[in-house]
C-alpha cells in the first residue's frame, strides 16, 4: 500500500479517536447534569406542595379560613400527595429512559411501592373511621332534631334523644385512652351524672342506660372494621416507616427523590390516623411512633414537612382532644355540640 494512501486512511474519523471519546465524556456528563437539575426541581415541587399546606397566617381581626386537621386541609393533603406521587413516576419515567437503573435503585423503588402498599390498609381504616364519623353526625341529628321539633315535646322523644346523645358520647372517646382511666363506661356513667342524673335519672336507671349505649358502640366497633380485630394502627405506621433512613452525602440518583416520597407517604398516613377514628390510633400519637424526622436544612422539602408534623402533635397534645377518637376539626366541633345537647335535654320540662 502506498504511503500516502496509508496516510489519508489513518487521518480519516474512527469511532474510536480521541476526539469522540471526549465528545462522549462531554455528553455524559451533560446527561448527568440534567438528571440532577430534574431532582432538585423535583425536591423543590415537593416542598412547594407541603408548603400549601402550611396554615396562612390570619390577618388581624380575621380568623384563618382553613384549619389543620379539618375536612378541607385533609383532602388537600391528599391531593398534594397524589400530586408529589405524580411527578415522581415522571422522574423515575425518565430515569429509565436514561438506561437502566442500578440495583440499589431498583431496590429502593421496590421499597418504597411496599410501603405505598402497607399504606393501603391505612386508607382503608380511615375510610371506616370517615364513615364512623357519619354515624356520629346522625346520632347528633337524631338528639337534635328533638329539641328543635315544633309543640309539645313527649318522654318518649326525650329518651330517644338521650339514648343517641349517651351513643354519642360513647363513640366520640377512643377506646384505649378510655380504657386506660377507668373504661368506657365510667367515662359514660360520669358523663349522665354530670348531664342526665342531676333530675330524673336514678343511678340505677343512668348505670344501666350507660351500660346499653357502651354495649351498642362496642358493637357498632366491632361490626365497622373493613381490617381484622388483631389490625393496629401504630404497627402499621411502624411497619411503613421501617428502614426510612435518610441518604448519605455521597448518594446521588433516585436516592433522595425515593426518601423523600417515603418521608411523605408516612406523614401523610400518620396524618390520617390522627384525623380519624382507627383501631390502635392512640398508640400511635406516642412520640417514639412518629415519623422519622429528616434534618431541616438537608432536603428544600424538610422545613415544611416537620413543621406540619409538630403542628400534628402539638394538636395532639391538647388536654380536651387527649381523649377524643379523631384530631380532626369537624369531631371536636361534634364534641363540644354533644355537650351543649345533653344539658339541653337535661333542662327538659319532662
């Protein structure tokens, strides 16, 4: 072969020159800087949703219109999850798209859809605890609708309304709690001597009513449960929160977009656990049962989630919800409505 020709092939671009090994490092690394840019604007949607879900200050004079812990703020929590969850397929979408995930990622993305599953029990508690709550609004209706009724008012509308009212105040305390200060029934049966037994109603004739409400709310618990009677409330969220351990500097990737979504997906089931009556739902309110807490200033999304969840305890903590089924707004209202229609029954000209 003659040397020019020899020459001018070797000049000609191999796949392999230099050049194009750069060309693929400078691609590389333009890729992984893109995928970083995606996750901290992930981290930083995730914060922005929690952050909306901080209460706004009320201005002077004026009362907040939305309260933690109501009905609203609760469905905006959900939403705010399904949003996050959301935009976390999208990224992992992407990643994939990149090339294939290592498997330590993998792992964690299997981890954290377990969790989303044990969260599934969760919901379908706090669906029962919803429609347990329905059934404290028409016990209120029923006692209501005595003492708003036109003419006369008769004993036996009298002891309709005080046997839902005495149903009534059974169900609105939780079982443990009750439980661990005497039982349902004592709370009961305190409960007719400071309302009902001040008149009419012997200490016989209130023990035995007291007795007959407590016995109709235990059943109605134990008939309500879509999960089993062995279900408990704070073991689940343990179990969710099992192995939630926040990343090490040096871990980059899926690795805090996966933590994060699994630091969420706990306070938002610990969240509706408060809310609304579960089995074992005092038990987990305990401190040590809480969500593990991030450090503040290591994710964009960590100030807003812990400052929601010490609003929680701190809600959790008052004396007059110490004792009640459900942190959420619209049962404590309930509660303190029941209060106001036993002494009005007990003012009764009858």
């Amino acid at each position: 072969m003659p040397v020019t020709d020899y020459q001018g092939a070797s000049s000609s671009p191999s796949p392999f020159s230099f050049g194009s090994l750069l060309s693929l490092r400078r691609d590389h690394t333009a890729m992984a800087s893109g995928e970083e840019a995606d996750l901290e604007v992930f981290q930083r949607h995730l914060a922005a949703n929690l952050g909306d879900l901080l209460p706004a200050e009320a201005a002077e004079g004026v009362p907040a219109q939305e309260e933690i812990l109501s009905v609203a703020w609760i469905r905006r929590l959900l939403e705010a999850f399904i949003l996050c969850q959301e935009e976390f397929r999208v990224v992992l979408a992407q990643a994939r798209r990149r090339g294939a995930l290592p498997a330590a990622a993998e792992r964690l993305v299997a981890e954290f859809h377990e969790r989303a599953v044990k969260a599934l029990d969760v919901c379908n508690a706090a669906r029962d605890g919803v429609d347990q709550v329905r059934r404290l609004e028409r016990l209120a209706d029923i006692a209501a609708s005595v003492l708003l009724a036109p003419g006369e008012i008769h004993e036996g509308q009298l002891r309709r309304a005080r046997k839902a009212v005495s149903e009534l105040s059974v169900l609105l305390v939780d079982d443990t709690t009750a439980a661990a200060s005497g039982g349902v029934a004592s709370f009961l049966a305190s409960h007719r001597n400071r309302s009902f037994g001040r008149a009419r109603a012997s200490p016989s004739r209130g023990s035995a009513t007291g007795s007959s409400a407590a016995s109709s709310a235990s059943h109605f618990r134990s008939l309500s449960w879509s999960v089993s009677r062995a279900w408990s409330a704070s073991r689940q969220l343990q179990a969710i929160g099992a192995g939630l351990t926040a990343p090490r500097a040096h871990e980059g990737g899926l690795v805090a977009p996966v933590y994060a979504m699994g630091c969420i997906l706990h306070f938002t089931a610990w969240a509706l656990v408060a809310a609304v009556p579960c089995p074992d739902r005092s038990s987990a309110l305990l401190a040590h049962h809480l969500p593990v807490a991030p450090a503040r200033a290591a994710f964009p999304w960590a100030p807003p989630l812990l400052t929601l969840q010490e609003r929680l305890a701190e809600e959790g903590k008052r004396k007059e919800r110490r004792s009640s089924c459900g942190l959420l707004k619209e049962i404590h209202v309930l509660d303190k409505a029941t209060q106001k229609l036993a002494d009005a029954i007990d003012a009764a000209p009858i």
